[in-house]
C-alpha cells in the first residue's frame, strides 16, 4: 500500500496516475490488470472510475471522493487558513468595537454574531499563536461582551487574560499589562463592582511604563474610550 506525501499531494498527479492505469488496463497490460483485480475493481473493467478506486485503494481510501477530499486538505496550509481568519476576524470584531455598531438592545442574533467573531477569531489563533495569542482573543471577547451587554463574560474573559499574563511573563509585552487591566476595569465597571476604580488606576499606571510610544497612544485611547459606565478616571 501506497502513502500520500506528507506535503501538497497533487491532485492532478493522482488524476494522472487512475488514466494511465486506464490506459495500461485497455491495452492487456498484466500488472495493470492485476492492480484492478487486486483491488476489487475489475468489475468495472478498464473504465475510468474502477482505476480512480484502484488508486484510493492504494492509498489506503475507501473509495476516490475519499482520497480527493484528503488530498485537498493537506494541499491546504491549514496555519495560513487559522492566521486568516484570526485576522480578519479579530479586525471585524474591533470595527464593531470602534463604531459601537452593537448595543445590548440589539436582537439576540445581532449580539450573538458579534460574540461569536470574537470567539471564532480566539479560537483560530490558539490554533497558530503562543499563549499571549490566546490572551489577547480573551481580551477581545471580554470587550465584545461589554459591547453586547453580557457582564458576566466580559468579567470571565478579563480574568483569563490576566491568568495568561501571570502564567506566561516571558511573552506577555508591557501593553498586555494595561490592556488586561483596562478589560477587568471596564467589565467591573459594567457590573458596577467598586474594585473597577483600583483597576483602571492601575491600567493607568501600566500604561505610562509602555517603552514604545506608538503603542502607548493606542491604550491611551483604548482607556479614553467610553463606556465606563459613570467610572471617571
């Protein structure tokens, strides 16, 4: 029995091989017509569908659609199609953000959608990313969720930016401090817990430290942003 190459197995190379083995059938090749019999396909003797299952077989399929379907997806780098889609996904989920075009009087499908961009965006990059990855998709639900109104989340998915921050400071950067921060702050703040004003101070103070400055204006503007639910800085 035959393998398919570990990398980019070619389709077309596979299409070839079931029309030669066709071609070879038709002109009383031995070996040919032992394949077709070895593999349970000579009662369909020289067409073109009993090679195509000559070769699935071969390849350890059951049948051909089986062994094309396999073909394609390896044919696929399945890191490009998670690093894809965590990008657009995420910067779908941060337009929706940025225009508050979600409010927690929306239909339930509405915010539902939205909660599940940022979800499917988190999940496609713990698929590709390291654990920082993964903390700033929980940051981006935990800020959907706010977004939607669903308190509980937004509180859930702080705490686990912040557990990811804590378990992992060799590849957390200075800003996923005061981003997981400002998180816990602005859901506390929705929930109207008294401990979102120490948070947002130290929000605060975390940002001041970022080195770069560039990204220092970006969660200065993250912490201007409304709502803060009443919160004053």
């Amino acid at each position: 029995m035959s393998e398919l190459p570990s990398f980019n197995p070619n389709i077309s190379h596979l299409k070839k091989q079931a029309k030669d083995l066709k071609r070879a059938a038709e002109g009383g090749d031995d070996a040919a017509l032992e394949r077709l019999a070895t593999a349970g396909a000579n009662g369909e003797k020289f067409s073109l569908r009993s090679a195509q299952l000559v070769i699935a077989r071969e390849h350890g399929f059951v049948g051909w659609q089986e062994l094309i379907e396999e073909a394609g997806e390896r044919m696929v780098n399945l890191g490009d199609v998670h690093r894809w889609f965590g990008v657009h996904l995420n910067n779908e989920a941060w337009k929706a953000i940025d225009d508050q075009a979600v409010s927690p009087d929306d239909p339930p499908k509405r915010r539902e959608d939205a909660l599940y961009r940022a979800y499917a965006s988190a999940y496609h990059w713990r698929q590709v990313g390291n654990p920082m990855n993964h903390g700033r998709g929980e940051h981006l639900i935990s800020r959907t969720a706010v977004l939607v109104g669903s308190t509980e989340l937004a509180i859930r998915h702080a705490s686990r930016y912040l557990e990811l921050i804590d378990t992992h400071p060799d590849l957390a950067e200075d800003w996923d401090h005061a981003f997981a921060h400002e998180a816990m702050a602005r859901a506390l703040a929705m929930a109207g817990d008294a401990r979102a004003r120490s948070e947002r101070l130290e929000a605060e103070r975390l940002c001041a430290l970022i080195a770069e400055e560039g990204e220092r204006v970006i969660v200065e503007g993250e912490l201007a942003r409304e709502p803060w639910f009443g919160l004053r800085a």
